[in-house]
C-alpha cells in the first residue's frame, strides 16, 4: 500500500511541477522577445581607458547595434582590424561621418565648431596637454577617444589612417545600464526548466515504485548487474539496490532530456557547439561552448 501511496504522490507532484515549469518557459521567451536579452552579452572591464566612467573588471552589459543607432557619446565595444592585437576596446563617440572634431590645445574638444562638455573625462594630474588635431570624419566612420585621455590609444594616435577614424562596421556593441533585473527573463527560463525536468523525473520514478506487482521481472531484467550484486544480501539491501538502479534510470532519463533542451535551443538560435582554445577554456572553465551567428562565443553552462 505505501508503495502505491508514493507513487501517487510523485504522480501528483510531477501533474503541478510541469505546468508550472512550462508556463515560467513560456513567460522567459515572451520576456526574451520583448528586451532583447539575446541581443546583449557580458563583459569584463580589462584596460584602465575608460575611468573613471568604468574602471577594470567592472561587469558591463554590451548591446547589438545596428551603424544607424550610433551616437555622440556612446561607449562602444569595438574591434579594429590592425590596432590593439585585434582585441576588442571600449572607446567613446566623439564624431560621427562628416563631423568637423578639432583639439587645438590638446584638451579641449570641440565638434563642428561648439566645444563640447565632458564631465566624465579623467585629465592628467600633472595638467600635461594631449596630442593637437584638426580632423572631418569619413563617412560611415567614427572618431573614437578613451575617457582617461592620458592613458587613452584612441583616435588620437592613428591619425594617420583615415583621420583616426575606425569604420562604423567594426563596432559590436554599446554599453548599456542597467540593473541585474534586466536580464530575469533567462533566470525565468532556467527555473522554469528545472521545475519542468524536475517534474519529469518525478513523473519517470512514479512509472517505478518500489515492488509494485507486474515489475519485478522487468526490473531484473533491466538491471540484472545491480540485483547480482546484492544477491544473498537479505531483502533490505536488495530493495535499497532496486531503489539505487531505479534512481540511475531517472537521471539518466533526466540528462538526456537536459542535452536535447540545450540542443533544440543551440539550433534555434542559429548557433554551433565548438571546442574552445586554450585562453577560452581558462576563461569559461568548459572544454566546449556555443559560438553564435555574430562570432560571439559563451558558455551555456556558466
């Protein structure tokens, strides 16, 4: 009768945990959709350029924009071909195509004429002045400058290549405020998942109690190395073992449907798993990861 009465039970749990399970998944993908969570991604403030605005190892939220959406005064994450060792930097929009940007005593900047305000600059402490420059910004370019101007290998010091100018193309992203709340709907989808899998495993070990009638054969056959090993134990360790292999069948149950999730997600996302090198590997602490369509790789585990 207890075994009839526990099965029941996880029955009855597993018919409330699924349902809420999947309607918190369906609440995270409507949230998704509607910030644009997916759009974004995270990043580690490594360079000293942009203080006092963001100091190192500050966690920054980055993003996707497209050229139109770029504005003076943006921080922006980008990426130049043949400076700074391909690494990404966080830079700010100073100038945009066809903008007049001047410095004529090497610290004050003016665009189109009209010196602009710049509160969150960090001067140099002894008062020493930066380079001078007298420049029109291509178009379908941006003339960029770091907030530390004394510490700063912005525009600056390429003005020999396109007036200092990098291509609007070559940004991946602006740095966005905001709070750790904006991104609840992935926390939402992840507990939504876990009631949903916990539910299920439920719903698996109550398609198995222990000596209900009809099973037994089927559980020896299934686990017949399990039930060897306590052979002659006594009937309380062979029911602890037939507890234990049961217990095996629905973690093994649960993973695979775990990795068909994490599977159906990847694809939908257009994304492709890949073995991560060696800086990544250090970095993500994951021997592999997901690459997404932009060239963004992560680590769907951390």
């Amino acid at each position: 009768m207890q075994p009839q009465r526990a099965g029941r039970g996880l029955r009855v749990a597993a018919w409330v945990l699924i349902p809420v399970g999947l309607t918190l998944l369906l609440g995270a993908a409507a949230g998704i959709t509607r910030t644009g969570v997916l759009d974004r991604e995270r990043i580690t403030v490594a360079g000293d350029a942009m203080q006092p605005t963001y100091r190192p190892g500050r966690q920054l939220t980055v993003e996707r924009i497209d050229e139109a959406e770029i504005r003076r005064g943006d921080v922006v994450l980008v990426r130049v071909p043949g400076r700074y060792g391909g690494a990404p930097v966080l830079q700010r929009v100073i100038g945009l195509g066809g903008d007049h940007v001047e410095s004529r005593d090497g610290t004050r900047v003016a665009v189109n004429g009209e010196e602009i305000d710049e509160p969150y600059v960090l001067r140099d402490k002894f008062g020493l002045a930066g380079p001078r420059y007298d420049v029109t910004v291509p178009e379908g370019r941006l003339f960029l400058l770091g907030d530390h101007r004394a510490n700063a290998n912005d525009s600056r010091y390429f003005l020999g290549e396109q007036s200092g100018s990098v291509a609007a193309s070559d940004v991946r992203g602006r740095v966005r405020d905001e709070p750790a709340t904006a991104l609840w709907p992935l926390a939402l989808g992840a507990f939504g998942a876990l009631l949903t899998l916990v539910g299920v495993g439920l719903g698996i070990g109550a398609t198995w109690p222990v000596g209900a009638p009809g099973l037994r054969m089927r559980r020896q056959r299934a686990h017949t190395g399990c039930r060897r090993g306590c052979a002659g134990a006594g009937s309380n360790a062979a029911r602890s073992n037939r507890e234990g292999c049961t217990g095996s069948r629905v973690r093994e149950a649960l993973f695979g449907l775990g990795a068909y999730v994490g599977e159906v997600l990847v694809r939908r996302a257009g994304a492709t798993w890949v073995d991560f090198e060696a800086d990544q590997r250090s970095y993500f602490g994951e021997p592999t990861g997901v690459r997404m369509p932009d060239g963004r790789v992560w680590n769907p585990l951390a």
